[in-house]
C-alpha cells in the first residue's frame, strides 16, 4: 500500500531528537537523515588537545614548550572537530554544528601561529608585541565561548560546565599573554586540564547513550525542553 502524504510527515516528525549535550530538540521534517551522531568524535577531539595543551601549560614534568600539541590541534582539535560541525548541519543541530565548526577552525588556527614555516611568530620583533597579538586572539575566542554559553546555560548542566570552564581557562591564558606572568599561565592551564576531563565525560556520555548495549549511562543534566508534536 502506498504511503500517504501524512504517513511520510509522522515518520519524518518521528525522528526528532535532542542536539548533542544542548537539549537543543533537533527535527528533521523536511530532510531526514540516518547520519550518526559526530558529537562523541568532536568532543573527544577537543577535550584531547585542550588537555594536552594545558598539561604542557602546567609544565608537567618539566615540559616547557607545548609546540608536540601542534599535530594534535591540526588534526584531532581541528580536523575532527570541523569535520562534525559539518555533519551536525545535516542533522539540524544548529548549536553542534556552530560550536565544532568554530573551536576546530580555532585549534587549526592556533596551529598555523605555531608552525615555525608559517612565519607568524618570526614578524613578531618585539616580544611584547607578540604577547598582545596572542592576547587579544585569546580574548576574541573567550568573548565567542561566552556567546556559546549563553545559548546554554539553561538547556544543559554539563555544557555550562565546560563552557565556563573553557572561558576562565580562555581568561587566564589572555592574561598571562597581556602581562608575561606565568603563574597565570599555570592557572589557566589548570582550569584547561578541567575543561578537557568536562570534555571527555560528555563526549563518553555521548558515546554510551549511543550504544544499546551499553551497560551504563552516564547523565549530562539536560533540561526537560518540549518536543515537537
């Protein structure tokens, strides 16, 4: 038997489901889609890089040059991360999709001011100079994390964690770069290493609610937001 036009409409209202770790209600009545949920590869990708990074911040074991985290913020941190904001477009997940799109687009970035062959660091005569150009690409990306909270702050109890976390850590790194002081480059390396365990726990709490066979959950704090009828 044929199918109706109201038939294809209730299947099409039937997959609707909360963006990843927003509550953001994701429905695809025009398009639907059996795209996977790139939450879990975004969230794993970030959280790694940000908690390498910040480990190096901290000066963890002696380590004082973080340029290893280089490869990882190209591909893990930037790559990935692109890539499912890409995928959370089709998915109608308009949080997701913004929020990889750009912190990917910000590791790569971060990566080129890095790589010695870019150049970027080397026009820099003054070191001053380089400490206020970071300063302010550090300040721009916290002033872009608060922006993402605020879409957040009453959907879900995990995202406004990492979001603000990310933001103090943003916070801190700007200062030391404005200032020179490395105690507070220490201090947003710690509050970075938060940010990355926040990250890791959702993006497993992603992972399990994925799987059916999971043999448990882990919650998020999503708020209870009404679904499409």
């Amino acid at each position: 038997m044929p199918s109706t036009n109201s038939d294809v409409e209730k299947s099409a209202m039937a997959q609707t489901e909360y963006g990843p770790g927003s509550g953001d209600p994701v429905t695809y009545q025009r398009y639907p889609t059996r795209i996977a949920n790139p939450g879990p590869a975004g969230l794993f990708s970030f959280a790694a890089t940000t908690f390498m990074l910040s480990m190096f911040n901290v000066n963890t074991r002696g380590i004082q040059h973080p340029n290893v985290v280089i490869g990882m913020a190209i591909f893990a941190g930037g790559l990935v991360q692109f890539i499912a904001g890409m995928w959370e477009f089709p998915r109608g997940n308009v949080f997701g999709a913004t929020a990889f799109a750009s912190y990917g687009s910000f590791w790569m970035s971060y990566a080129t001011i890095n790589i010695p062959a870019s150049g970027i660091m080397d026009a820099f005569s003054d070191e001053a100079e380089l400490g206020n150009a970071l300063g302010i690409f550090l300040i721009t990306w916290m002033m872009i994390t608060i922006f993402f909270l605020m879409a957040v702050v009453k959907r879900s109890v995990a995202f406004t964690l990492l979001l603000s976390a990310l933001t103090i850590a943003l916070g801190l790194l700007a200062g030391a770069e404005f200032s020179g002081m490395h105690v507070l480059q220490k201090a947003g390396g710690i509050w970075g290493i938060i940010t990355g365990l926040i990250a890791f726990y959702i993006g497993i709490a992603e992972l399990l609610a994925a799987e059916s066979t999971a043999f448990m959950r882990f919650p998020v704090g999503n708020y209870d937001r009404p679904r499409a009828s």
